[in-house]
C-alpha cells in the first residue's frame, strides 16, 4: 500500500486515525480507544458516542486478500445465522464488512464480555464440544477457496526454510536445530500417512482458550482470523492438556458433546502431536517474519537467545518421542 512501511506496518495507525476510520463508516466514536491484546493484526475497543463500545480490528497489510478476509467473515455470518455463539463483523455502509481508511483494512464488531473456560470442568469440555461440532457441521457444508489449507508445506517446511535461510537459528546450533526439525518433519509426515485421506472442512483454525469467551450462557467464539482447510481434530486438540491420561478424560468430554452434532473420524487422533509439532515450528517463524515490527521484539524479548533454541531442541525431541507413542484412545 502506499505509503506503508512494511517493516513497521502499523506506524502510522495513530488514535487519530482509529478515530477517522470509524468516522469514515458513519460511525461517532467518543475517543476513548483501548487497545486490546493482539500482535498479528492492531485490535481496540473504541467507546461511541451513543450505545455500548465497539471493537475494531486493523488488518496487518498484505497478510490476506480482500477475498480472504471476506471469505472469512462470510463463513462467521453464516454461523451466526444459525445461532452458533460467534462474534461476525458488522456491516456498515450497506452490507460491506470490510472497510478501507488511509491504507488500511478493517472491521467492526460488537464487543463481547467473557471470562475463560475452566477446561478441568467436564460439562465445560461438553458445552464447548458441542459448539465446536456445530461449527464444523457448517464448516463442512462448503469449502473456502481464497483461503489456505493447513498442511505440512506452510506449517512446517516452509517455515523451517524461513528460519534457516534468514540467520535466526544461532550458528553453533544451528545443525543440531536443523537435524532435529527435520526429524520432526518426518514424524508428522509418517502420521499424515497413518491417518490417510481425511476429511478438510473449514476450521476456526485457532481453537485455545483464549479465543472462547465464557458467560454463564455458554461460550462465544471470537477470532476466526486463522481460519482454514483442515481436519477437525485441529480445533479439538488445542484444548487437551497434562498428562495422557488427563487428555484422554478432556478428549472423551469433548467429543460427547462434539459427536451429538457432527461425526468424528477416530483416525485423526494420530495427528494431535503431529499438529501440536506443526504449531511449534509454525509459531517460531511467525514471531521471526514479525520481527521488524516493535512490538513483537518487546513482547518477546527472549526470541533468538541460545536458550530460546536449545528450548526448542528439547521441544522438538520430546514432540519427536510422542509422535511415536500410539494415539489417544477414545474407548
């Protein structure tokens, strides 16, 4: 866009502008912005002048298409038209939810209050399996086609490549990294052949706590923003954790309350440490392609030390030795 510093996309994006930008869709915010916790795009509940605050969400520019974004906001639509607990974004200036102000993209939505789930509680696991099985039924009734899939390429080898080519892995152990990644690889490779050819519907995409706001009415479902193709157990296993044991009750949870509303191919449970194993090396590069940016450096001062990557050596070999333990076990 131009204009925009790519190395500091959000430099220019002032309270000023935030202000502008909802004046520019009709809107008559009151100036009190807070700024709300989010690295990947800018995000701020902004007070009205009438009526309750409202929350933004500023686009990283070039991070997705227009088609993308719309693509995304069309499926949360067509969840909340069948009265699935998620947070759509507004339309404004007619029916357009995705807007356009100073080179930047972005959106509105109603704010929602929330606490986060208790994920020891087993009618807490039940209630979020049975919303998340709603939310894979319509995900499974079409497929995005300007969004990506998840898939080993963009999760794992690619960023893989990133990481190596651009000098973030420290040189002394950068072979020791780049054996036991590979090793890594090969694992999520052989449990992707052991799974077999699995169903791809669209997903929320980033299914941890965090994204669920919890109400004495149940959760809500906020940012679809990584949203795409893939099997379903990737909004499950986000959500399972401790020892075996403890992940196999939260499982078993989960999916009495998932199966009363969509079918669950058991095959897929050889892809949760799989998965688990694509989102440490996925994350390690996100935070490296975000570097320039200043607020990624302050929130993760401890990126790039030795012990950052001996950490995730260690990490890898343990992901390494799980995938080899047979899956999780639903009877």
């Amino acid at each position: 866009m131009a204009g925009m510093n790519p190395d500091q996309p959000f430099s220019a994006l002032t309270p000023d502008s935030v202000m502008s930008a909802l004046d520019s869709v009709g809107l008559a915010p009151d100036g009190r912005l807070l700024a709300l916790n989010s690295y990947e795009n800018r995000v701020y509940q902004v007070g009205m002048a009438e009526g309750p605050p409202l929350v933004v969400k500023f686009y990283r520019p070039g991070r997705w298409t227009d088609a993308a974004i719309l693509e995304e906001h069309a499926f949360v639509r067509e969840l909340a038209g069948r009265e699935i607990p998620v947070v759509p974004a507004e339309p404004l200036a007619g029916t357009r939810t995705l807007h356009d102000f100073a080179g930047f993209r972005f959106a509105v939505f109603v704010k929602h209050g929330g606490r986060a789930p208790e994920l020891d509680d087993a009618a807490t696991l039940q209630w979020m399996g049975r919303f998340i099985g709603r939310i894979h039924a319509v995900g499974a009734l079409a497929r995005y086609r300007s969004r990506p899939a998840l898939d080993i390429a963009s999760f794992g080898e690619e960023p893989r490549d990133y990481l190596l080519a651009h000098g973030f892995v420290p040189e002394d152990i950068r072979t020791a990294w780049s054996s036991v990644a590979d090793q890594a690889l090969q694992g999520i490779r052989s449990a992707f052949a052991q799974a077999g050819k699995i169903r791809s519907l669209r997903l929320h995409g980033d299914c941890h706590g965090g994204n669920v706001l919890w109400t004495d009415t149940g959760p809500h479902f906020v940012d679809f923003d990584d949203s795409r193709m893939g099997p379903a157990i990737q909004d499950l296993w986000m959500l399972l954790s401790g020892e075996r044991s403890e992940m196999t009750r939260q499982l078993h949870e989960l999916l009495s309350g998932y199966q009363s509303f969509h079918d669950f191919d058991a095959r897929e449970l050889v892809l949760v440490e799989a998965l688990r194993t694509l989102r440490l090396i996925h994350y390690a590069a996100w935070i490296a392609r975000r570097w320039d940016d200043p607020a990624f450096p302050a929130a993760f001062p401890w990126f790039g030390t030795q012990r950052y990557w001996q950490d995730r050596i260690l990490e890898l070999r343990e992901q390494i030795a799980l995938m080899d333990e047979p899956p999780l076990c639903l009877e």
